[in-house]
C-alpha cells in the first residue's frame, strides 16, 4: 500500500509549494480541502495544515474537526494551522502589534525535539503573519523562539503534534526542507517509495483495475500531459485507447502535422480532425477572453463528441489534467481566475466517465513520467500550450489572417529560443538539472538552449493596438507583437526570464523584417502574481 501525507488547504498560496517539498522527500502526498479529511484511510500516516489568508478570529475563517486526526495520527501545523491548532485547544491567538513579515532567526530552539533534528542555532526562516500566538495550551511546550515571536514553534508532551508559525517550505527557511524531512522521514515513518517509477506502476495498475476492458477516448493537445497520459493508458490497456487531436486552427505553425507524426512513432491510435472552420466561424467578432474560452471549450466538445459517437462502445474519456489546471480554475475560496476548456466535469449528453491519471502532479513531475516511460526528449521538454491556442494570444477578435501573422512571428521567437545556447554553473545550473533537463556538467559548466532554461514563452499579437512604424521610406501603421517568457518550477508563481539582450535584438528584427503586419517588438517583464503567465 502506497503512503501518503494529507495537506488540508486553508487557502494558503503556498500549499502546493508544501505539497511539492513532501514529493521532493519521495512522499506521495494529497493536497485536499481542509475540510475533506479522508476518513478511515489507512495509507495516510500523517496530516500537514496548511496556512490561510484568514485570521483564526475571522467569521468566514475555516475550520476543521482536529479530533479526526489529532491523537490518530502525526500532525505538523504550518502558520495558521499552528495558530488554528493553539486557538482550538486552548491557547490564544491575538493580533500582533505588528505583522510579522520577512526573515527571522531561531534564538532559542529545542534541539533535542525530533523536529529540529540537525539544526543550528540562529537558523533562518521566514514569517508571514498578522495574527501571533500569544499562549499555547496545556500539555504543549515552545520549541523554538524568535526575537520577536516567542512561541515560533511548539509542541505536544502527550501526542505527536507540532506546531510552527513560519514557513518551512519556502526558500528562505534555510532548513524548511530539514524540517519537512523531520517530520515526514523520521516522525511519520515515510518510506519514501514514491518516485516516477513507482507512479507509473501504480498508475497502470489502478488504470486497469479502474477500466477493465472498457474502451477509453483521450482528447489530445499535442502538449507533454496529455501525450504523458496517453502513453499511461497505452501501457495499462492498448488497443482500448482512441485519441482524438482537433486542430482548432489556433495551434502553432505547423504544429497538427508535427504532432500527428510524433504520435505514430509512439504508437497510438490517433484520429486527426481539422475543424478550424467552425472555431473561427463561431469565435468571429467575440473580443471577450473569457467569452473566447467557452466558445473554444464548448466547440471542442461538441467536435469531439461528434467523433466520439462513431466509437460506439466507449466508456471513459481521458484527460492530461494536471493539479495546476484544477487549482488555478476554482481555488479553495470559490472564485474562478480564468476557465480551463478541460476541467469541471463533462456535459451529460457525452455519457462517458471521466479518467484523470495525472491530476495530482505538477509539470515537472509529469516529465520525469514520461522521461520513465522512454518518450522523446522534444515531447517531454515541449513548453505548457494553452488549449484555446492562439486565440488568448491574439487581443481583440480572432480572424485565420491575425493567426498567421501569430504563427509567423511565434515560430520565429521559439526556433530562435532553441537555438541560442548558454552557459550556466552554480544554482542556474543545477535548477535546470534538476528539472531533468539532459546536459552533460563540464567543469562546473552546462550548456543549453535559452529554451530549456524556461518554463514558457510565446508571442502576444495586440491586434487591437497600431503603431507607427517606417519601413523602407514608407510610414507603416501595423500591429505590435509582445514576447512573454517566463522562468518557474510549477505555474502556480512565475518570474520574467532575463533574455539576453543580442538574442531579443536578433528575433525582434527578424519579425519585423519577415512577418507581414508587425511593425513593433515589445517584451513583457511582469511576474505572476500579480500578472498570469497568459495575456488573456
């Protein structure tokens, strides 16, 4: 039986930074709303809580019955499950007079708790909170101390529970990741069997036992999840699975050819059906982003249902949704951030049940499968590709001659990304490395594409925008074009990559000499948040 650890989600923007340190132990771990505590689950052997945007004071704040795990089971207290776990028990928890933010050093720590297992004293980590412990209740004891925090971590004399109000999954804790080992290695007892190899095991045998002999219709993209569950499902029932790829005629320049050639030598059965015509008919005059989604969402269902239907003996329908996708469309709080055209269910007329082999990993775990199944490297290190395509690259309405100045000027910036190399050492190097990307260490030194040294770029068309330009003598009134690219580990946070400056001179001179209809190269230097990795 597989273990696992149970993040409770308060509403933190660090939960799934928590999840992923877990992951990083070879822990499989859950991350569930904090009221969904699974009960009578034996794989779990320890509960995580998370922090949250609300003080333990506030009416709307979340709650949670503690005696289903506490007593039962390890429990770790992060931030405001620290504060939630001393308010509930009897402590108190008070205003601070004021918030305690940024870094901290531990003056006083227990190092004989098993918490603080190989720390040092005066350790750094970091805060972020309004609210502090101001009392702790009975049967507990302070651990560790700040200058400023007296009760920065604390525990139970009677039951294995800890509490601290700072982050130890975040880069500034300096022994965050000490600690999350503390706990999940050493308190919980993790084997710590969870690695890509074992997922993929896992997955295809709780995929056959899910399927049976059913048939199974997976709906393509061409991107790395959806083809990383494929090949899942193609190992666990074979000749069982159809995919379907739709060109909506917003992919990338020459991108449905491309794919299509990739898939054969992966050995799907794939069925390609160009329906350009009706998403551009359909998305004719639509300016709205969110407008364009649905429409796009709700085409791409009616096309593949369409296809489906011929399959008359399917009974599931597959995606490559991926915990990112999941959280970004409906966060604990219930306000939706932008629509995902393959999440929140399926319309009942499709009669089909949903399959979802990779809805808790992130991206990057996601690769290392596919590395583990033995896929091509071009496949795995493909950049995330939004499924509405190109039409949340375009502002303003979608019209095919906009799409191809997009494609045109996209296919540019993105050979010139894989072709430029760099150099890289210290911990440049070894956060590509340890992405998985292959490169061979000489002399302290990698070198790689500008490509794989990012998340995700691509070109922004802002075809409601015209700027004057001059070309060849003549005044030009066209369009700029905006290139985002963006350095991240997950999409939930994302920073602008620093493009050097002869390679953005070099792409941005050749749109404007080679793409008809742009007269104007812009590059986007926002972070996400507060900005979206897309423009739309």
């Amino acid at each position: 039986m597989q273990q696992k650890i149970i993040i409770l989600d308060f509403g933190s923007q660090t939960t799934q930074l928590i999840g992923r340190r877990v992951r990083e132990l070879d822990t499989f771990c859950e991350i569930l709303p904090y009221n969904k505590f699974p009960k009578d689950d034996p794989s779990v052997i320890g509960v995580i809580l998370s922090g949250s945007p609300y003080s333990v004071h506030d009416p709307e704040a979340f709650k949670v019955d503690l005696s289903q795990f506490v007593g039962r089971l390890p429990v770790l207290g992060i931030c405001y499950g620290a504060q939630f776990i001393s308010h509930t028990l009897g402590g108190k928890v008070e205003k601070a007079d004021s918030r305690e933010y940024g870094r901290a050093h531990l003056e006083t720590i227990n190092l004989d708790n098993p918490l603080f297992k190989g720390f040092e004293k005066g350790s750094q980590v970091w805060m972020s909170h309004g609210d502090t412990i101001t009392a702790i209740p009975d049967g507990f004891e302070r651990i560790a101390s700040t200058a400023d925090v007296k009760y920065a971590a604390y525990a139970s004399t009677q039951q294995p529970v800890w509490a601290v109000q700072f982050h130890p999954e975040v880069f500034h804790t300096v022994q965050g990741t000490q600690l999350l080992r503390n706990f999940v290695v050493d308190i919980c007892g993790s084997r710590q069997d969870w690695s890509a190899a074992s997922f993929v095991d896992t997955t295809v045998r709780e995929l056959k036992e899910q399927i049976g002999n059913d048939r199974v219709i997976l709906g393509l993209s061409g991107g790395v999840d959806s083809s990383v569950a494929a090949v899942l499902l193609n190992k666990a029932i074979g000749k069982n699975l159809t995919c379907i790829f739709v060109d909506h005629g917003m992919l990338r320049k020459n991108e449905f050819t491309q794919v299509m050639e990739d898939y054969k030598v992966l050995g799907l059965n794939v069925i390609g059906v160009d329906a350009s015509q009706k998403f551009f008919g359909d998305l004719a005059g639509v300016t709205d982003p969110e407008q364009k989604r649905k429409i796009i969402g709700r085409d791409f269902v009616e096309v593949f249902n369409a296809e489906a239907k011929k399959i008359t003996d399917a009974r599931w329908l597959a995606q490559g949704t991926i915990y990112p996708d999941r959280i970004e469309s409906l966060n604990i709080t219930g306000k939706v951030i932008k629509s995902h055209h393959n999440v929140g269910g399926l319309p009942k007329e499709m009669n089909l049940q949903l399959c979802e082999p990779l809805k808790w990993l992130f991206k990057d775990e996601v690769r290392r499968v596919g590395r583990q199944m033995g896929m091509p490297e071009h496949l795995i290190t493909r950049h995330p590709f939004p499924g509405p395509g190109l039409a949340v690259r375009i502002l303003g309405d979608i019209t095919p001659e906009k799409v191809r100045v997009l494609q045109d000027a996209d296919d540019i910036y993105i050979r010139g990304l894989r072709e430029y190399k760099v150099k890289l050492s210290g911990e440049e190097a070894r956060k590509v490395l340890a992405a998985g990307v292959p490169a061979d260490m000489k002399d302290g030194t990698i070198e790689v594409s500008l490509y794989d040294q990012i998340w995700q770029a691509g070109a922004i068309l802002l075809s409601t925008v015209r700027s004057v330009g001059v070309m060849g003598d003549e005044r030009t009134y066209e369009h700029p074009v905006a290139l985002r690219a963006v350095t991240s580990t997950d999409a939930m946070t994302a920073d602008w990559a620093h493009l050097p400056y002869d390679f953005m001179a070099k792409v941005s001179n050749e749109i404007i000499n080679k793409v008809r209809g742009v007269n104007r190269v812009c590059y986007d230097i926002s972070s996400k948040p507060p900005a979206t990795i897309e423009w739309e």
